[in-house]
C-alpha cells in the first residue's frame, strides 16, 4: 500500500518542491502517493509549513508525523490538536552552499571590480587589470561551520584568508587569529572582510568607527552574518570619506530594510534582501524524504521537535 | 658586484612592476641594482616592453639578455641592433588564474542573479533564492588548459560542469562530451555556457542562430574566449527573445569594442574590456627573475624568441 503524504504549505512552494521531493522519494525507493490534497483520514505524513490552511490536526486520523519545511516552528509548536512527532528543517546543507556561493560570488564581485563593467553609462574601454587572489587578503571574521567553509572555498581560488574568532581556534589548513589584538593585526591587511560572527552582546558593532579604520583604505565589507555586527553610522561614514570603498550587506536591523534607509540609496552600498544562506528545496527534500524512509522503518527521526521546549 | 637591471618601459608599469620584481629577484638572493636609468655600457640585462625609448641597443656593450613584459614581440624581433637573447613573457601562471578568477566570478555572478541587486533602483525587497550550484549545469566549450582549469573551479564550488571539444578528451574527474552531436549534448542542458574555444575556421560562430536554439530558454552566455566565436547578429537576436537572459562579453571582433556597437548599450549584455585573462606583474615578475637567475647560472633561458621564425 504506497505511502499517503499530504503537501500542506503555499501554492508556490509546491511549485518549488514537487519535483525535488518526488526525486527524494524516489531515490530511496519508496512507494508513495504526494499530493495537495488528500482525504484525511488516509493521510500517513503532512508536509508542512506553519502558514498552510491545515491547522486543525484532528480529522489526520492515522497521521505519523509533521514534516515542517521551515527552520522556525514557533507557530505550530504550541497547537493542541497535533498529537504526533512534528520535525522542523535542518537543512545544512543547503544553507553552507549557499552561503559559501554567495560569500565566495560577492568576494570574487569586489575582487574583479565588476561593478564598474555591470554599470557603465559612457562605454568606457578601459582594461585595468585587477590584482590576482593571492595579492587580496581576506578576512573572515566569525570562524565556526559557515565561516570554514567559504574559507576553503575562498582558498580554494588563490584568496589569502585570515580567519578571525574570539578564541583560539587551530584548524587544519586554515590560519586563524584571535582576541582584540588579533582583531587589530587580520582587520590591519584585509582587503576584503566577510563577517559570518553570531549575533550576541559582545559582537554587536564589531565593525564599528575604530575597527573600520584598522582596515587599508579603500577595503571592501560584505555582510553575510547579521544585522547588528555593523555600527550602520560609522559604516556610512567610512564610506563616504572613502575609508570603505563598497559595503554589500545581506542582513539589518529590521528586515525588510525599511525604504527610506540611508542604506538603499548609498551609492556605495549594495542590499542583499537576506538570500545568502535559506532553506533550498533540493536539498531540504533530502531531508524529508530521508524522514519518511525513517519512519516507515522504525528509525528515529531526524530534528524532531520537543514541544514541552518549544523548539 | 651586482647586476645591472635596466627596466626599459613606460613609467606606468615601473610603478606596477618596481615592486614585484625586487621581491622576486630578492627571492633568489641576487645581488642587483634595477632602475630605469642606467649607462648603458653597465647594463646586464633590460627589461623591455617594446614600446620604451630604448630602440638602438647598440651602446649596451656588455648585454646579456633582453627580458620582454609583453607576450608579443613583433616590435622588436625584427631590430637589427639587437644581437643578444631575446625572451618574450609566457606568464601562465596569471593568464590562468586570471582566467579562472573572472570565470568563476561571472558564472557567480549569473548564477547568483546579483545585477538585480547591483542595480535596484526602486529598492525592491524581493527574497528570491537561487538555485544551489549542482542544480545550475555550466558547459564549457573548448577544454584545453584554460577550460579545464575553469571547469576545476566551478566543479569545486558544486556547478554541473560539462566540457566539450571539437575532439575526443578524457580528463581526470572532468566530464567533456565532443564533435557537433555532443555540442548539442552539451548546449540543451546547459543553464551557463563559458567560450573557451581557440580561433580558428572552423570555430568561427560557434554560437549562432542553431545553436543559440539549443540552449534551454533563459541560459546566459560568457564569452572570455575570442570575439568570432559568436555570431553577433543571433546573439543580440536571441536576447531579444529571452531565449539567452544576459551574456557577459570580454572579447569582440573588433577591439576596443568601437563607440556605437550595439553591445554598449543593450540592457542585456556586459562589456568587459579584454581583461579575463591578461600578464599581471605579480606574477611576471617570477618569469623574469627566474630567467635572470638562469642566465647567471648559465642555465637555458625560458621563452627565448627564434627571431627567424619571427616569434
């Protein structure tokens, strides 16, 4: 008897997660029926997400488990009618490639001076040749899982990355340096820095007016990590006395970036809108197939939800 | 007693090369004196681009060697005041870095869909994400040295990478497909494809109407190969169509590309002026030390010039 598993988020979702998910399933060879809609009672799993029409659990007579697609589970954790294991996305796997993507297109941007090309109203011909990657130290402040990977990735091209993190750290083919007199010493020769540090009361304003003035004149800032790691006044500042030449920024204070942030008109500044690293329906299908195969043979699940602790 | 180094080229690259080649001569440990001005009867060796003031080469009595910065040479081969060996620059080693660097930067870049943030002027605030990079299949067309290389990269970043030659290759770890079938292959999966094809007859629009057709609606086309290896006409046409969503151009017919063309002004078309892949100091200035400390040892020079056959 195949496998009944209800898909229960937004229209657009499924569009993004149909094939991948029938690929996932596929692959480990399960016998299944996936759909949008289902009677519920013959339902076995919901794939789900928070926002669906789906909040009443009580007609899923047979129902094993709710499969979320997203990381948070606030707005379901909390609902009395689900009886059964409920498991939230990990996709780690998705989100480390794309970060280290985008940490790694974004560096290589700055590095070959692209902008000047990808807007250039006068046509201007002009073959400057840009340093190659060894000549172009880069700084990775925040040296955990994301920052290592995009380190390597970085590497991996030529770049002489520094990697800087609160403590020590010795990792294999990777130089790593510590502490506010480390900070001074990686900040003092980056060319370019990727911040990717937690957000906690000892990282906010990690950037700010005098660490920004460590840095050579004429650096680049990218900020893939998040919002509060930049001091925004000093950053603007920085800019506009040339310290900084450009600052591509992937999170804020306050997401969306109101409009009417001086960030979105700076000419210096480019607004990512939060897309460096998220949940990416190939890889997420992975782990939601790999559940079903889980269940269906008694194993544990993986990322389940402890309700009583809300996450 | 040191060796006299004249460095004979415009000034501008004495200020590109001063320093880069003192660390390089310094790496040998030789005992030299460099300058751009020296008597000519003490000069050792000279540095020369063909272009400098130095054109009669008869009073430097005691020469040893003529150390070309270009990689061509059909300004002074023919110099009949030049008796002493004569190399000209084969700076692989930043010809492809360089190449691997802007190729993996633009395919980034598409990939990523960063223009629509680069350039946003009504500061839209639109989460979109990209696919992962082994969802996104990149060809490359044309698999020497250069292509290979490349293709390393982006496989390394995770990229679906597809090689294809005019003839039969196997590759280490490296897919390529070959001869007109196989580019059909190549091209209707491919989301990037990069030109990396020589010059020749029979290479001559590579891209053209057909084949532009093969590409899966929405492909975007990176040319850091030659200038005929498209057929202009069918790309602008194609473009216009949204069968190809942007291409990304370093070489043209004719250079500099002339005011006017109409590849300056198409929204969907970036120019980039023949910089993928260029000599850089850095990494010239190895080249040169290293024949200069050849020549010391009484070692054969690198790249010495048959200046019968004219290169």
């Amino acid at each position: 008897m195949p496998i009944n598993i209800l898909f229960a988020a937004l229209p657009k979702r499924w569009t993004e997660y149909e094939a991948p998910l029938r690929a996932a399933l596929d692959k480990h060879g399960l016998d299944y029926i996936l759909e949008t809609d289902l009677p519920p009672q013959d339902v076995d799993y919901i794939v789900y997400a928070p926002n669906s029409a789906v909040q009443d659990f009580t007609p899923y007579t047979r129902l094993k488990a709710v499969l979320n697609i997203w990381a948070g589970v606030e707005a379901i954790v909390g609902n009395p009618t689900l009886k059964v294991p409920l498991t939230r996305m990990v996709d780690s796997e998705g989100l480390t490639r794309g970060m280290v993507e985008w940490v790694t297109g974004h560096v290589l941007r700055h590095h070959l001076g692209m902008d000047r090309h990808i807007v250039n109203p006068d046509h201007d011909w002009d073959p400057a040749i840009p340093p190659l990657a060894p000549e172009r130290p880069v700084a990775i402040l925040g040296f955990g899982a994301l920052g290592q990977a995009c380190a390597r990735s970085l590497q991996g091209l030529g770049f002489a990355v520094c990697g800087w993190s609160r403590s020590a750290k010795a990792i294999e083919g990777l130089t790593c340096d510590h502490g506010q007199d480390g900070l001074k010493r990686v900040l003092t020769h980056a060319g370019i820095v990727v911040l990717l540090l937690p957000d906690t009361p000892e990282t906010e304003n990690t950037l700010n007016a005098q660490t920004l003035s460590w840095l050579p004149k004429g650096a680049f800032v990218i900020n893939p990590g998040r919002g509060p790691l930049i001091d925004d006044d000093a950053l603007i500042a920085a800019l506009d006395r040339g310290q900084i030449a450009h600052a591509t920024l992937d999170v804020f204070r306050t997401e969306p970036l109101p409009k009417g942030h001086p960030f979105w008109s700076h000419p210096k500044i480019t607004v990512t809108p939060h897309i460096a690293a998220d949940t990416r329906p190939a890889s997420a299908a992975q782990v939601l197939a790999e559940n079903i195969r889980r269940s269906e043979a008694d194993e544990a699940l993986l990322y389940t939800v402890d309700r009583s602790a809300g996450y």
